[in-house]
C-alpha cells in the first residue's frame, strides 16, 4: 500500500503509475488493429476572412442564407453575423 498515484494494471501485469501512461495504453487497446487514415479527415476550413467575403458575394449574386449556411457548414445565424459584419 501507500501509493498515492492513479495506477491501473498493465498487460504484463505490471504496475502503470501515471494518468498518461494508463491513457495511452486504453486508447491503444481500443484502437488496435484499426487502419490509420492516410490523409487527414477534412480539407480543413477556409479562412474565415476569405469564407466571409465568399459568403458576402454570393448572398449579394442571389444565394439564399439557408443554401449558404449548408454549403460553409456553418449555422444560418452565423450566417447573418457575417452579413452584418459581426464578429465572434
């Protein structure tokens, strides 16, 4: 007794006496077997100063708000901060 250290049991039955360590080998175990991703998951978001400007011109040539909010995956409330300039 008298450890004061989170722990848990590793594989070989041995002691792991670090939170991060005991992390790491759960997320390892959960995981294992499953492919990595080649290239990452999402192209990312534009920059928001180049989407907003996208957004102002595309509204001003016709697009509808809803239409928008879909196409930048962002809320239709976003939507209409970015018309009126509003920052968050």
């Amino acid at each position: 007794m008298g450890h004061t250290l989170p722990h848990a049991y590793s594989a070989g039955g041995s002691f792991v006496f670090s939170l991060e360590n005991a992390i790491t080998r759960l997320v390892d175990h959960l995981y294992r077997g499953l492919p990595l991703p080649i290239a990452p998951q999402s192209q990312g978001t534009p920059k928001q100063e180049q989407r907003n400007a996208e957004v102002r011109a595309k509204y001003e040539a016709g697009a509808g708000v809803p239409d928008l909010a879909s196409e930048y995956g962002v809320s239709v409330a976003r939507v209409y901060q970015i018309l009126r300039g509003k920052r968050r």
